[in-house]
C-alpha cells in the first residue's frame, strides 16, 4: 500500500468531530503526488459527498472554467478540502441537503488530514479557496477581503495565496463577470507563484 493510500485509508475511518455521522463518506483530496500546486477549498458539497471526490459538484466545474482561463491544467493539480466530511442542514421539503459552514472545532479536528497531505504532495504552491481554508491555515484573523492574493510564506517554505472559494461566484448575481474574472486573476497569481518556494 502506498503511502497515499494509506493516508486515505486512516482518514476514512476518522471520528475526531461528528461530521462522520451523517456524511455519506470521506471526501479526501486527488491528484498526482507530488504536485508543485495544491489547491484547498472549505469542505465536500453534496455532489461531492455522494461521488467522494472533490469539486465535481458546480462549484467544481466552475473552477474547472476559471482553471482554464488561468492557462492551469487541473490533472496536473492536487485538490482537496480543509474539512472532509459534508456538512449540511435539510431543505424545508426534508429532502435537499444545504450546506452549512463548518465550525472551529470541526476545522481544527480535520487539521491533521491536510497536514499530512501536505507532507506527501510537497507542493511549492499552496491555494486556499475561501475563508474557511484561508483562515484554517492562516489564522482567525485572516480575510480573504482584503488579503486576497498576497503571498504568504509558511514555516515550511511553501507560499500560500488564498482566493475566494468559486461557490462566491456562483452566489453572485449582476456582478458574476465581475467576481469571475477576479476569480481568474488570483488563480493566475497562484500560478505565477509556483516554483518560487523551497521544497519541503
């Protein structure tokens, strides 16, 4: 077994916080270990949950899109999420599943997981998609409104440059070309800033 696997075999069977109960699975993250870019969003949706891999839900396909226009190749990427179990609330029919934003307690339980993805992928380039990954790694009092886009060198000598998560984009209305093409010109930020970092 590899390490990879390995990995992925102790997460699935992780009950730090109580995610697990009625998630369907653990979501891990996927792509080519080493990767010189890793990118981390929030937590699985529900599309995500059912499938157990990341961003395939729109969210997923709207950074396929954004990747695109930012000239990244996603095959080439490693994704993943802070949190790798849904969470969710029911619609009003019972039947819908909402997503809910995870608390400290749950982002602080998964914190393991993502560390030690970052151990194995060993990414030069790490880009956070949303608060909830900027400030799982970057602290409490990070905003991605303001500090968006601004390379952030961890102990490790990777650079981590966090973004909005594109589940924003998709909440937004008259202003979506807007919040898109901002969207793009971060993760052509993130771009440029691979292979600037030491390895770890």
């Amino acid at each position: 077994m590899s390490k990879f696997s390995e990995l992925w075999t102790q997460a699935c069977a992780c009950k730090d916080c109580d995610l697990w109960e009625h998630a369907t699975q653990t979501v891990f993250g996927e792509g080519p270990v080493p990767s010189s870019l890793m990118l981390m969003g929030e937590t699985p949706g529900d599309r995500e949950d059912r499938e157990g891999r990341p961003f395939v839900g729109p969210a997923g396909h709207l950074l396929d899109e954004a990747l695109a226009d930012a000239s990244i190749d996603r095959s080439s990427i490693y994704l993943t999420n802070a949190v790798k179990h849904f969470k969710f609330v029911r619609g009003r029919n019972g039947k819908a599943r909402l997503h809910k934003t995870p608390s400290r307690g749950e982002v602080a339980a998964c914190r393991q997981w993502w560390e030690r993805e970052l151990e194995l992928v060993q990414p030069t380039t790490l880009g956070l998609l949303g608060a909830t990954a900027a400030q799982a790694v970057l602290g409490p009092a990070f905003r991605v409104s303001t500090q968006r886009g601004e390379p952030f060198e961890l102990p490790s000598g990777i650079v981590a440059i966090a973004t909005i998560h594109p589940s924003a984009v998709l909440r937004a209305r008259d202003e979506r070309a807007e919040v898109y093409a901002g969207f793009v010109r971060d993760l052509e930020t993130i771009a440029a800033h691979v292979g600037t970092a030491r390895r770890t």
